[in-house]
C-alpha cells in the first residue's frame, strides 16, 4: 500500500526485528477422528455431500471476509484443495504507516490521523488479495488488544497491524518476540518505563494471562515478578524498539521452574526472549491459543480433549500458525454442521462482508466507512483495554442492531448521504447500477431477482414465508401494486431488495 502513479498499492517486505529467528514448523501430528465436528482429518467431497458454493462460502468467509460472486464460482471450480491453498498464499508485504495516500478510489487518507488509519486497513480487507493475512491480523489485533487511547501515536498502530501481517501465518515464537519489542506495545503495557529498581509489572503479567497462557495458566505472582525483570530495558525511541542495556535488572530470575541467569550489557536482552522460551514449553500456552483461535474460526466451546490433542499438535509443529490454519481450513470439523453458519458476525465482518459480496470495493468512500464502523462496537485500533472483546451473541444488541441497519441502508439505497453517490476529492464515487448487474445475468422477472440475492447473499436459506414476502415487496409501493418494470423501478427495488436481505437474521450469521 505505497504511492505507486498516484495510487495506494502494496509494498514488499519490510523487516521485523531482528530478533525475531528460529521457530521454524516440524510438521507432524496424529490425526483425530471419531465426532465430524472434532475430525481433523482431511474433508473430501462425495456425491451426498460435493465442494459447492455455500462451502466455499464457507471457507471464504472465515479465512477472509466474504467472496464476490465470480470469486466463488473460482473456488468452487478450482476444488477444495486448491482453494484452501489459494488463501495460504500469503506475501511477506508491509503498508505504509505514516503520511498522506492516495486510494485506487481518489479518495485521500491521512494515516497521521486514528480516522486515516482505520479508513486504511479496512480498505485493504476488502481490496487485499491475501484476505487471510487480514483476517489474521484482525484476530491478532483483538488477541493483543492495544489502542491509541493510550499509545497516541496512530502511526504505531499502523506499525502493529504491520507486524501482525508479517507474522500471521508465523510461528508464534516470532510473533511474541516481535510484540514484545513493538513500540505500540512498549507504550500501551508500560514497559518502556520499566527498568531496574522500578520494575513496571504490566507487561510480564499479560504476556502470560492475556497473550499466551490464559488466566490461570499455571503461572505464580513470583513469576510475573520475574517476567518483568527479564523485559527491563526492552524500550522504545523515535517509535523504533530500543533496547536500553542500563536499565536492565541483571539478577538471577526463577521463571516458570527455569533459573535464567542474569547478564549484563547487550547480552541482557536475551533474558526476555527466555521468558518466551520457558512459555512456549508450556501445555497451557498451546491450549490457550488453539482454542481462542478455534473459537474465532471455527465454533465455539469444544470439548477439553479435543483442544488437548490439537494443542500437542500445534506444539510439535513448532507453533507454526501456517499449518495449524491449513490443518483447520482442510479439516472435516470445518466443513461439519456445527461450524457452518454457527458465528455472529463482528462488525468487520458485517461491513467488509457486505461490501465484497456486492462487488462495491471502489466504489465506497472508506473515511465513510470507517466513521460508520465506528459506531458498531468494535473500536478499531483503539480497544478501551488490553484482554479484548467479547464474541458471538454479545455483537447483537438493540444500539448495534440500529447501525448494523443503517450501514446497510446507506450502502445499497440511492441516498445521497449514502456512501455511493459521493463527489470526494474530485473523483466521483458512482453508486452500484443494480438494474445492469441483473440485466447482464439474464434476470427479469421479480422472482428471479429475488431468487438469485437470496442464493448469492444467503445460500437460499430462508423461511418460504420470507422468500414470499420479498417477491411481493417488489410489486407493491404505499399506493399499492404496480406492474413490474425494470427500467422505471429496478434500481430502487433491487437495492431496497438487497438493504432488506441484510436486515434478516440469517444474514449476520457466519
């Protein structure tokens, strides 16, 4: 996402600290069999149960944030395993993080300002070929939970949300590394403050309770006392990670049944990475995080043997996220019922699903966007404190409901405040022709149109009462029924049409 002819694109690599080496996946693992809904083997498609469409929605609603039409139809020709391997493809690129951008759209982002940066990112999950390294780096943003509230710099931010991208499909090894240096994170758990004498706590705890061990873990409060020793000294300056060997307390540290020798000097700063070490030996740490990332990607509450075994298998893959995504994503549990439509959508999922499914990613003013967003729940890049958000069901409620709805009223209806009839920055960001879309797909008759949203946006899975009541909304205005015709009524009926299918419960299901 650089300035390449005017125009926001990608940039390649950019490194992560250097202290980020080792970890490297061993592969491996037995195989678990038994329930549908916890076999890890393989899904392989048959006559009764074929690679379709609503499974390759499936999967790109849970490695990405939601297929266009001809995408899907892609998937579903190309077969399950290519497809899973389509997502798995993931570069090693960063985003800018500070300056002014120019979209693909005209639109112009400020990435100096909360506002810029939000508008950015979510720019990038609805226009990013590589939609799993978004969708990673949004679990990843939620799992270490930071916010400018408290860093204030939202070129920071921009700097995490680089470096999950870079180790998203790492090994975790790398990305607690990686964090435990990250500037954002220095300034958000206060450790660029901790040194000898005044040992600031904040961190050594949470990268056991919150990043990798889970409340109750197994760790003691003595542990914590000598987590923090160890990351004295890890700081920050200019906004680059610094490591400040004065400041180090150079004692010997009893950490999680591990003596780590105190050093002095440079040689100080590998105390910390000892701490992670010592983690990562740790049962509970691949518990903790197998079964958060379960939970996102797949369904919620699996059984304590299943995320044992999967936990052992994540441990002798060195903690290589790559193939535990893969391992999920391939999975006969993935494609079981208790998977399939069980998630609520998070408000990314909500807005980024919705502007992908109607083909509408240049065609939106992300700034809009992003200030709708906003009011959803889910303060993007500014989380109010550092153990996350809630999921599921807790994304519905009556203020979140309201704007849930008028995101999609002022999508798809012909609004001027809407987002697609918008003169920004002296580009016109033309509304969606809904009338040319159904003619080029042959459709005509109200039925067909309502038909065809209804597979497109939700697999036909509706009440025939529902389906119905659409048909019937086509043909009636508040005079009463009037003769169907696509010239004269299409665009304000198809939109309405699509504004209503995003209104049903089903809709919100992932």
């Amino acid at each position: 996402m650089v300035m390449q002819s005017g125009k926001l694109g990608f940039s390649r690599h950019v490194p992560v600290p250097s202290l980020l080496k080792g970890g490297q996946s061993k592969g491996g693992g037995q195989t678990i069999t038994g329930d549908p809904s916890e076999d890890l083997s393989p899904w392989q498609p048959t006559v009764s149960d074929p690679w379709d469409e609503k499974k390759a929605k499936h999967l790109f609603r849970r490695a990405g944030f939601g297929g266009r039409p001809d995408e899907i139809k892609t998937l579903v020709k190309i077969g399950v395993d290519r497809a899973v391997d389509l997502f798995l493809i993931v570069p090693n690129f960063t985003i800018p993080d500070q300056g002014t951008h120019i979209l693909p759209t005209g639109e112009i982002l400020n990435l100096d300002f909360y506002t810029g940066q939000v508008a950015g990112w979510l720019y990038l999950m609805a226009n990013s070929p590589w939609q799993l390294q978004e969708k990673m780096s949004l679990f990843f943003h939620d799992h270490y939970a930071t916010g400018i509230n408290k860093v204030r710099y939202s070129q920071l931010m921009g700097k995490q949300i680089n470096l999950f991208r870079q180790t998203a499909l790492g090994t975790f090894r790398n990305q607690l590394i990686g964090v435990s240096a990250d500037p954002a994170m220095l300034y958000w758990l206060d450790n660029r403050l901790s040194r000898r004498g005044k040992v600031n706590e904040n961190y050594g705890r949470e990268i056991m309770e919150l990043f990798s061990m889970g409340v109750n873990g197994g760790y003691s409060e003595n542990d914590v006392k000598a987590s923090a020793k160890a990351f004295t000294g890890w700081t920050n300056f200019l906004g680059t990670f610094y490591y400040r060997s004065s400041y180090h307390d150079t004692s010997n540290k009893v950490f999680l049944g591990k003596t780590i020798v105190g050093r002095s000097g440079a040689a100080g700063i590998r105390e910390g990475i000892e701490v992670i070490d010592q983690i990562l030996r740790q049962k509970a740490t691949a518990e903790f995080m197998v079964r958060k990332i379960w939970e996102w990607f797949v369904y919620e509450k699996p059984s304590k043997t299943f995320i044992s075994k999967l936990a052992a298998r994540f441990m002798a893959d060195g903690y290589n996220f790559r193939t535990l995504m893969e391992t999920i994503f391939r999975s006969k549990a993935f494609y079981s019922a208790r998977a399939m439509k069980k998630l609520v959508k998070n408000p990314v999922e909500l807005v980024i699903g919705a502007i992908r499914n109607t083909k509408q990613e240049k065609q939106v003013s992300y700034l809009r966007v992003a200030n709708r967003f906003l009011n959803m729940g889910w303060p993007l890049l500014n989380f109010a404190g550092p153990d996350g958000l809630p999921d599921g069901v807790d994304w519905i409620n009556s203020q979140n409901i309201i704007n849930r709805s008028n995101f999609a009223a002022e999508l798809h209806t012909n609004s001027t405040r809407g987002y697609l009839h918008t003169i920004f920055s002296g580009y016109y960001l033309s509304r969606k022709d809904w009338v040319s879309e159904v003619r080029s797909l042959g459709l005509t008759t109200p039925t067909q149109i309502v038909d065809h949203y209804l597979r497109d946006l939700l697999d036909s899975e509706v009440p025939a009462k529902v389906r119905t009541d659409l048909i019937d909304y086509m043909t009636r205005r508040d005079t009463g029924r009037f003769t169907w015709n696509l010239t004269t009524y299409g665009q304000l009926k198809i939109s309405g049409l699509v504004y209503l299918i995003m209104n049903l419960p089903e809709y919100h299901m992932n």
